[in-house]
C-alpha cells in the first residue's frame, strides 16, 4: 500500500512562491497501475520525483507499508522521460549503477536476468550510442527493475519514442507489471495510453486556489472495452480543460 | 610523362582502384594524412629545383635533410631536441597540475570560481610575451624563466576546460545517482570522473600545443641551446636550410607528443570512439 497523504510542494523562486502541488490525496494499492495526467507544467513530474524520495513535499507525507519515505531506496524504482544512460559506460555497467554495493556474481546473474526480462539478452556490451530510442529505454526500465522494485515510477517513459517502438513497450510494461507483481506509478500527457494501461487516472489540476485540493481521481470499472476506454478518455479529457 | 602513356587506360584505371581500395582499408587514417605532406614536398622540391625562389632563401629538401644529418652525426641535434622536450615536459607538468587543481575547485565550488575566476580570465588576456621580462626579472635567464613562461601557456586551456567540463556535468545524471542511492566516492567514480575526462584530455591536448608554442618563445628569446635556439642560429648564420630543419622537427616532435597523449587517453575514451578516430586525422601537430 502507497499513502499519499496531503502532499503540497511550493517553489520559491526569487520572493514569488509557486504551489506545484495542493493537498494531493491517494491511496495505491499494491499491484495498481495509475496513470497520473494534467496539463503541462500541472505537477505531475513533481510529484513522482516526491514519491521516489527526490524531492522533499512542503506538507504532507509519503508512506510505502506504513513507512515514511525521506529518501531514495531501492523499495522504489524510477525512469525518467529521458533513458539518461551514461554514454562511458555499457549496457552492463549503466544496470550495474543501481546494485552497485553487490557482490560481482550477484551483479552478473541479476542484470542478465533482469536484460532477459526488458528483451536486451546480448547486449551487455553495447554503448548507449550503438542504442535506438527504445532499446535505451528498456535498459532505463532494467536500471530501474534490477533491484527489484515493489514500485515503478515511470515519467513520461514512452513519449519520445515512435508509435510502433511505443506500442511495443506498453505491451512489454503490463507483462512485466503481471509477472513481477508490480505497482506501478504512470505521467502521461497521452489520454489513451492512461486509459487503457491503468486501474485508475489520477488528474492534477493546473489551477490551484489556496487550500483546496487540486487533484481527482478517475475510478474506471472492469471489465474493459473499447467503447468503455473512449468514454472515460471523453471524461477525462473535459477534466483537465475544466481543471 | 612517358610511363603514363604506357598504361593504358584499363591499367591505370586498375591501379587507381587498388590505391583507393589501399585508403579505405584500415590504415586509411595515417595515409590519408601524409598526402598533404607529400604534395608540400614535391611542390617545395620543384620550387627550389627549378630555383623558382632562390636557393639562398628555400633550400631543396636535400639540403634540410643533410642539414639536419650533419647534426644528428655531430651529436649535438640530441641534446638540442632533449633540451627542448625537457622545458616542454617541465613546462606542462607544472602549468598541467596547477590548471587541474584550479579547474577542479573552481568547477565544484561557485564561490571558489566567483573568488578566481575573473583574476585568471583577466590574466589569460595578458599576451604571454609580456610575461617574459618579469619572468627573467624573478626566475633568471635560464630555465626557469622558460619553464614558468611555459607553464602560462600550457595552463589555461587545462584550466577552461576542466572548469568548463566540471560545470557542465549533467544535473540528470546526478539525480540518476541519487535515486539508486550512489555515495559520494561512486558518484565521482561513476559519474563525475567519467564524465570530465574528455573535456580535461583536450584540455591537456590544446595545452600542449601551446606549450609548444611558447618554448618557441622562450628560446628565441635568449637560449644557447634547444630548437629554438637552432633557428636563431640559422638565421644569424644565413642558413635557411636549418631554420627549416629546426621547423619540420618542431612539428614532427610536436605531434608525436601529442599522438602520446591521445593513446595514453584512450582507453577512457572507448565509448565515444568514433568521434575521436574522426578527430586524429584534423590533429594540429
Ligand atoms: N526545481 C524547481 N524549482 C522551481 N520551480 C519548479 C521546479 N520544478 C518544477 N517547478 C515548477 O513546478 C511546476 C510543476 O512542474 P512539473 O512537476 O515538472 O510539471 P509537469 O506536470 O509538466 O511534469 C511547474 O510550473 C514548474 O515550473
Ligand atoms: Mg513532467
């Protein structure tokens, strides 16, 4: 279970404070996929990054299983919008950054499984260069997944990628979101793609008066259709230009 | 002109195939640089030859060569050319680690750089000739002064590009080592290290050059030895066939030191290798 409780970041820049995040409330359970959108610049990045212990929230607290969560660990696995590989280090070694403090064997067997599991088997030695688009990310998603996460967050993982490449991968998340009994924390600016890999879509609000909340979440039934996915995308979409 | 008439054209065409075959296969690289000297020495041959300019101001390439033979026979173009690599050594090991350690800490800390950096930018628009008479003022007329003159140049370019590499090390790249929990003696062994060794080896590199640049300097100015001191002597006794002997030593033993870094950098620069192989070919010597 992942408490998101009262969560409120402010920037202060130069004198001129700037609310990201107002009272954010959510209760995730474990092996739930929510997709969290909004218009740009709403506050969604913000909040993963507070999530994963990059970023201190203004009020509020995040708890994994009932602990408080100050800082990165290993509980909670992030990719970013970018694969932000290392360009001197291989495929091995950029997976390797994230156990470094294991032992060499340990290492070897957990990063080829884990390159098994994103569908990179042989391409240890490869450079980030030598990588296209979606092959870096996979190797970000195996950085990520390589120290066995109960929660990935995945900013904006695919919206770099071609609509082929990117289909691709969403098939490949969910199969690993079975198999590894993941919960699964998704920004996403592509409505779509919300509706039909998640439970369920949290919308943070671009406007945020004072002391009031500033997100909603979008409970979606089961089970699923096409017909179902375009009237909730409908729904959604009219909540952000509302927002 | 005769032997082309005798080839004919599917001979040559042959020929022209097999050289191009010759250039594309794995040497390409060091070939392809030597075309240009080449085409420089037959055209100066043909000038001095053809006494097109005069012999008492371009002698032939043969006289460079028994120029420079002479020399080599009479021992003294060895210690004339370890004079030189010694100032040049001394001058960029100490201009090289003082730049390192400045790049270093004005790179990290911006109130170091704040504290520093407009005095070393300030210092770098001096024209390094003006630094000769203090230097013979406080270090003497013999090597010290040149060393130190050698220093100056060689420090800056380390110095920019450190600083430069340091600051610009990616934020994202950081926040990478924050998530997976990195302490801070692997983040500067995965990351940051890593990460500014390229910037510092062309740092070292155009320092180098530089380094060069300035022993030229320095022994022009007042030397009874060195390379230097060669072309002055060339000069002085009429003797162009030494000036240009001294030149094309400069620029031999020039890039070679440069090749030498390059190679020793080169395991650290793996990863982008096909830019630097790119690189090797636009060297300056
Ligand atoms: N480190 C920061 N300092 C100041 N303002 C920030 C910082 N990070 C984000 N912001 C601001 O907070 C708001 C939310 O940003 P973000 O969470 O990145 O939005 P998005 O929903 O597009 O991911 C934006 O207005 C952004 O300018
Ligand atoms: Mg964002």
């Amino acid at each position: 279970m992942l408490e998101i409780s009262n969560i409120s970041k402010i920037f202060k820049n130069n004198k001129k404070d700037l609310a990201a995040l107002q009272k954010t409330n959510l209760l995730i359970n474990d092996h739930e996929i929510i997709s969290l959108v909004g218009q740009s610049g709403c506050g969604k990045s913000t909040l993963l990054r507070i999530i994963g212990g990059l970023e201190k929230a203004s009020t509020g607290f995040i708890k994994l299983n009932n602990k408080i969560i100050k800082k990165p660990s290993s509980n909670i696995g992030m990719v970013f919008q970018d694969p932000r590989l290392m360009p001197w280090l291989n495929v091995y070694d950029n997976i390797k950054l994230s156990i470094l403090n294991e032992n060499k064997k340990e290492q070897k067997v957990k990063i080829s499984k884990t390159l098994q599991k994103v569908g990179l088997e042989n391409c240890e030695q490869l450079w980030p260069r030598e990588l296209s688009g979606g092959m870096a990310q996979r190797v970000a998603i195996a950085r990520a997944l390589v120290r066995e996460p109960k929660v990935l967050l995945l900013d904006e993982p695919f919206s770099a990628l071609d609509s082929f490449t990117k289909t691709n991968l969403h098939q490949h998340v969910k199969e690993l979101w079975v198999s590894l009994k993941l919960t699964i924390i998704m920004v996403t600016h592509d409505i779509n793609e919300a509706t039909s890999m998640s439970d369920r879509v949290l919308i943070i609000k671009k406007t945020k008066p004072r002391e009031i909340e500033n997100s909603q979440i979008i409970n979606m039934s089961y089970p699923r259709s096409e017909f179902k996915n375009i009237k909730y995308n409908q729904l959604i979409k009219k909540r952000i230009l509302n927002s | 002109m005769n032997i082309f008439f005798k080839i004919n054209n599917n001979k040559l065409y042959k020929l022209l195939k097999s050289l191009y075959n010759l250039f594309k296969a794995k040497f390409s690289q060091p070939l392809i640089g030597i075309i240009l000297p080449v085409i420089i020495l037959l055209i100066w041959y043909f000038l001095a030859v053809t006494e097109t300019i005069r012999n008492s101001l371009l002698p032939t390439p043969n006289e460079v060569l028994k120029e420079i033979l002479i020399l080599a026979n009479a021992d003294t173009l060895f210690s004339h050319i370890q004079i030189t690599l010694t100032r040049v050594f001394y001058g960029f090991i100490g201009g090289g680690i003082a730049a390192t350690i400045l790049g270093i800490l004005t790179g990290v800390s911006p109130f170091i750089r704040k504290l520093f950096d407009p005095t070393i930018q300030a210092l770098k628009a001096v024209p390094s000739l003006a630094w000769v008479p203090l230097f013979i003022l406080w270090f003497g007329i013999f090597e010290n002064s040149k060393v130190a003159l050698i220093s100056v140049g060689v420090f800056f370019p380390v110095y920019l590009n450190l600083m430069m590499g340091i600051r610009q090390i990616d934020k994202r790249m950081i926040e990478v080592a924050n998530i997976n929990n990195l302490n801070l003696f692997q983040t500067i062994r995965w990351i940051l290290l890593p990460g500014i060794i390229p910037e510092w080896i062309t740092g070292l590199r155009s320092g180098l050059a530089l380094g060069w640049m300035f022993v030229i300097a320095a022994e022009l100015m007042g030397a009874s030895e060195g390379l230097g001191y060669l072309m002055i002597d060339g000069q002085m006794t009429g003797r162009p066939a030494l000036i240009i002997g001294a030149l094309i030593l400069f620029a031999i033993i020039g890039k070679l030191t440069d090749e030498l870094i390059y190679l020793s950098a080169k395991p650290f620069l793996k990863w982008k290798e096909s830019l630097d192989t790119m690189q090797v070919g636009a060297n300056n010597a």
